[in-house]
C-alpha cells in the first residue's frame, strides 16, 4: 500500500508553514565499516567524535554539539554500498561558515588524493562534491550572502549550476 497524502490532510499541510528558525539537526548513516567512515568523516574532514560504542556507531560533531552526524554498523555491518539509483538519501550536505573554510577542506581532500565527483556554483553557493567510503554522496559547501543570491524579476531565488573556479577555490585564504 502506497502511503500518499489525501486531498484532506494535502490541504491541512499546505495551510502549515514550518518555523524560520527550524534547521536540519543531524544526518544518521549506515557504514559498512566504522573505522573507514571514522578515516573519512574525523580524520580526513576533520569531525570530532562525540561518544562511540565499539565498531557500532559513533556520533561525530563541529563544534561540541552533540552530533551532526551518526554513523552506525547496525544493519549494514560489512554489506553492499549505498547505491546510486532509486529512493534514499542523495547526499549530504555539509555547510562551511566561509569560502576559505570551504576551501581548507577541499585542499585537505586533495592533498589526500581522496576522488571528488564533482563541482558547481550555484549562485546562491559553491559546492564541491563526492563520495564517503561507503558510497554516500557529500556536499560541501559555503552560502553567499543572501543580499548576493541571484534573483528571478519577480524576485525569487534563482539558482543555477555552473561551472566553479576550483582554483579561486583552491587559492582562498
């Protein structure tokens, strides 16, 4: 059975707008191998582990929060990768606070070696992206200043995918 809206409850929805301030908490991964998600998510992009149980899950953070993202072995313990076609997760997004921030890590990346799938400017960002050891796909990514974002004449965002300068990128201090 198909769990879709019905017109009663689409109408409900649509007359509740969620909060301004509401944010994305946290992202929970299944791994296939904890130490190489801990390789990826701590050592090479920099994470700080929370609170860990054995090869099970480990909470990682920016800052001391409690944890921005989860990473446990629970169902997934030495399976398949996460795969590229179908329903599930897309990527995650990680957001710097600077372009320079942004560009710290992605030279950290390429002083690794690690592949990058990808990149773009999207006018109201720059984002680089690729993928975890598990297959995952992940952003990073920096915001423009909103007074920045490109605008339709009817003044909605217009966002767009264009190349980025990787080496304007690179060369930020």
């Amino acid at each position: 059975m198909k769990n879709t809206p019905s017109e009663s409850s689409t109408a409900v929805a649509a007359a509740y707008t969620v909060p301004a301030q509401t944010r994305i908490g946290h992202v929970h991964l299944q791994v296939t191998d904890l130490e190489k998600a801990l390789a990826f998510y701590r050592d090479l992009l920099g994470f700080t582990v929370m609170q860990r149980f054995g090869n099970q899950v480990a909470f990682i953070s920016a800052g001391g929060y409690h944890h921005h993202i989860g990473l446990n072995t629970w169902n997934s313990l030495g399976g398949a990768p996460a795969r590229k076609h179908g329903a599930g997760l897309f990527h995650t997004a990680i957001l710097y606070p600077t372009r320079a921030d942004l560009a710290r890590a992605v030279r950290q990346l390429v002083a690794a070696n690690y592949p990058l799938t990808g990149s773009a400017d999207h006018g109201v960002s720059e984002a680089v992206y690729l993928d975890d050891p598990d297959g995952n796909g992940v952003e990073l990514y920096w915001d423009r200043a909103p007074e920045l974002w490109p605008l339709t004449s009817s003044g909605e965002i217009q966002m767009y995918t264009r190349s980025l300068d990787m080496n304007g990128l690179l060369a930020e201090q």
